[in-house]
C-alpha cells in the first residue's frame, strides 16, 4: 500500500507521501474527480422525462375490455388524435395515434406505426408490439 510501511510487529505505519506526488494529486486528480463527479450530477438532472400536458388532455374518455384480458383505455382527443393506453401484462404502455384512412369506423395508427386501433360501434382491433418485435391483434368492446 502506498503511503504505508510494515513497523516492528506487523502494523502498518504512516510514511509522508513525496511532494512530487502530492501535486499531482492536486493539480490533476482532485480537480478530475470533481470535474467528473459534478458532471455525473448534471447529467441526471438533463435527463428528459416524460410529462402530461393536462391541457391537451381533455377529450372523449373511453374504456374498452379486449378478448386477450388487456383493459384499454382510448381518449378521443379530436377527430384526427387519440391516446391510447393499456396494460400488456407486463406494465403500461402508452400511445398516441393520428386519423388515418378507414373503408368503415375511424383507424388511427401511430408515428412509429406500432400502435393501430380500428374502432367501429363501440367496438375495435387494436395491433401493438410484442417484445420480440412480433404485431399482436386483439378485439376489444366497452365495458
């Protein structure tokens, strides 16, 4: 160990560190260490999380209950955006989707086209991800 010597009987004692060390110490490691240190502090406190926006929350609140036991929830924001929301078994997952062509009912489909929800008379298909990648479909109705 650095710093220490062996004393008659086996303790460690105490030896000065050489001055050379000394300022290295305080010209390169400590201003280092705090430098890294108070970077890590900074980094945690950018990091991005993600918020509701209350405003953008109002809408048409719709509960629906799927074939496959998910429990999903549809807020019906305007005519052309919906958040979609249900629990896969797993944890929730969280979706916004835009108006997209329909041959009948409205389908809504989102930006990374991982979430699609077809909804006609109280009724619908919604496809979403499985984890290893595969689109699950399942049929859900209004409870």
């Amino acid at each position: 160990m650095p710093g220490a010597a062996a004393a008659p009987g086996g303790r460690l004692q105490s030896m000065p560190i050489p001055k050379p060390a000394r300022c290295f110490m305080r010209t390169y490691v400590l201003p280092l260490t705090v430098a890294l240190l108070s970077g890590a502090c900074a980094s945690i406190h950018s990091v991005a999380l993600p918020t509701i926006d209350n405003s953008q929350a109002a809408g048409n609140l719709v509960r629906y209950q799927c074939d496959n036991g998910h429990r999903l929830t549809v807020n019906y924001k305007n005519s052309d955006e919906i958040d979609i929301s249900f629990h896969d078994g797993k944890g929730i997952v969280v979706g916004n989707a835009r108006n997209a062509p329909a041959a009948s009912g409205a389908y809504y489909v989102s930006d990374a086209n991982n979430l699609r929800w077809h909804e006609k008379g109280g009724s619908g298909i919604l496809n979403y991800p499985a984890s290893d990648g595969r689109m699950l479909e399942t049929r859900c109705s209004t409870r």
